[in-house]
C-alpha cells in the first residue's frame, strides 16, 4: 500500500478506522472525528484522535496520540518509530518515568504505508522552542519558576565550578541553601570557595550521596562518570559544546541556550561590584592588546579573567 496523505485528516480518518475496529473487536461501534495536528513538535508525523466508543450500551470517548513514521522530510537520521515504542512502553511499565501508557504498535504497512503506533494522551503543557523567552516558562508565575530551582539542603553537583558560568552557578546554588559539589580539574581545588565538597574531574570517584541536581560546564567522560549519581528524575544540565553520552545515565542531559538577558546581567555586575559573587582577574591589558587577550583566554589555564581596559 502507498502511503496516505497525511495532509488530509479525512483520508487518514478512513484509513485507521478499519484499524481501530480490528484492535476493538468487542466495540459495537467507533465513532472517530477527523484527526488534528498538535500545535508544536517534529520528531515524527504526530496527530490526536478523540474516538467515541460505545460498547454494551456504554459509550466513552478516548484521547489518544497517534504517531507515523516520517518517510520525506524527518529531523533524525534514523526515525525509528518501534524503538520509540519499544522505550516508551519500558519506560511507561517501569513506573520510574512518568510517561502515557503505550496502546498498540503496527509494523505492516498496510494501513497507512508506514509503521506506527498508538498511546493515551496527557494533558499538560509544552515548552515551545524559544521556551526561554516566551511560552511556559518565562509566563511562569515567580512560585512556579521558583518549584523548578533546587531547593535548600538538595545536593548540586556543578561542573568547572571556578570557570566563569561555573562560579555563578555556585553562587545561584549557595544561594538558595543548596549543598554545593564543585568539580574542578587539577590544580583547582583551593579555587572553589564556597563548595561544602571539592572533587576532581577524572581523578576522584563519587562516594557520597547521589546529586538531586547537576549544572555542568565542561562536558564528556569524567562528567559523564559523575552524572551516573543523579536521581532518577534529577535535573541535567549542559552548556558544555562536548557532549555528554547519554547512554547508561539515570535522566538525559539537556543542553541550555545562552540567551541575552541585560536585567539579569545587571544584576550579577552590581554583586560583584560589591563583592557578593568573587571574580579572580587573571590579567590587565590595555584595549589595543585585545589580540593578545584573546590568545591568553584560548589557551586556557590562567586562573581568572582578563581585563581589557581604555
């Protein structure tokens, strides 16, 4: 069978009800309206249907997701729809990971042309692609961004802790009563003020209790060693552009986009300048020397910032 054109919602509507009726051989019918669209996502052809099922003079209305195999234009190199399904059901029978229960999976492609699969839907928001300047996140009410902060005594393991994104996230967590782990490399250690523990990145195993949360800056193996100590549904941020491998870890690591934001930036400059946050300086050099500033920053290694003045 070729496949159908899922760009009319009455076609695909014809071509899942035979489909509905074989996996509901008991229903004495199934009324399906016309499937729809959600309004973001792109990991695969994704619809919602809302069938109404009458069975032994009962009638019910299900919500369910039903998601298509891309065979044109898709966003992963290999789309593979069973092995989503395969991980989703696992994780949905496991009871470690809140996902939708797992309906049915068809591999013949004789109803649309495509494998695909069916789960119950749950309603909830999404964040939207720019969720850091618009949508879920930024319209969240100051209670509710302050439930997605770590909390006072949670244990946050932060990655290049006396790197320049490192230092201030210390200071962020020390803020709020956390109970700071600073990773650092060799050498380092007598530079992370502030940290209840110090550890070294590929030196030291993790003895300790496991990380509710981890802000990593520096990213591959020795991170990776260190995030196998997070929580299950523990926070795993990245800003670092070396991956973290994500196979064998309790919770994927999710990359942040930096993002311009002058208020906050203020904020951070007026709490240095009066000594709240400490920022080591490296290096004094006059403006027409920034080739040279430049080269001392790649390189590496200097131990604080380095300073262009007029």
């Amino acid at each position: 069978m070729s496949q159908v054109n899922l760009r009319d919602p009455e076609t695909l509507r014809r071509a899942m009800l035979p489909w509905l009726r074989d996996r509901l051989p008991d229903a004495d019918e199934i009324m399906l309206p016309q499937p729809r669209k959600p309004d973001i996502g792109g990991s695969s052809e994704t619809f919602f249907l809302s069938p109404v099922i009458r069975q032994a003079a009962l009638e019910r209305r299900e919500h369910w997701v039903l998601r298509i195999e891309p065979r044109g234009y898709q966003i992963y190199k290999d789309p593979d729809i069973e092995r989503q399904y395969l991980v989703m059901k696992t994780l949905s029978e496991s009871a470690a990971v809140l996902v939708p229960s797992l309906l049915w999976y068809e591999s013949h492609p004789a109803t649309l042309g495509v494998p695909l699969f069916l789960m119950e839907r749950v309603e909830g928001q999404a964040l939207p692609s720019l969720h850091h300047s618009e949508g879920l996140l930024a319209a969240s009410s100051p209670a509710a961004r302050e439930a997605m902060l770590p909390s006072e005594g949670q244990i946050v393991l932060i990655t290049g802790a006396v790197g320049a994104v490192g230092r201030f996230c210390m200071h962020a967590a020390r803020r709020r009563g956390a109970h700071v782990v600073a990773a650092v490399r060799s050498g380092q250690a007598d530079e992370a003020l502030g940290a209840a523990e110090v550890i070294v990145l590929g030196d030291e195993p993790w003895n300790g209790d496991p990380f509710d949360h981890v802000a990593d800056t520096v990213g591959g193996p020795a991170v990776k060693a260190l995030c196998r100590h997070i929580v299950r549904g523990g926070r795993l941020r990245t800003v670092a552009t070396t991956p973290i491998d994500p196979d064998g870890l309790p919770n994927a690591p999710i990359f942040v986009i930096v993002r311009n934001d002058p208020a906050r930036l203020r904020r951070l400059a007026e709490e240095v300048a009066t000594g709240a946050i400490t920022v080591p300086i490296a290096k004094r050099l006059p403006l027409e020397a920034a080739a040279e500033a430049h080269r001392i920053v790649e390189a590496g290694g200097s131990g604080g910032k380095v300073i262009l003045e007029p």
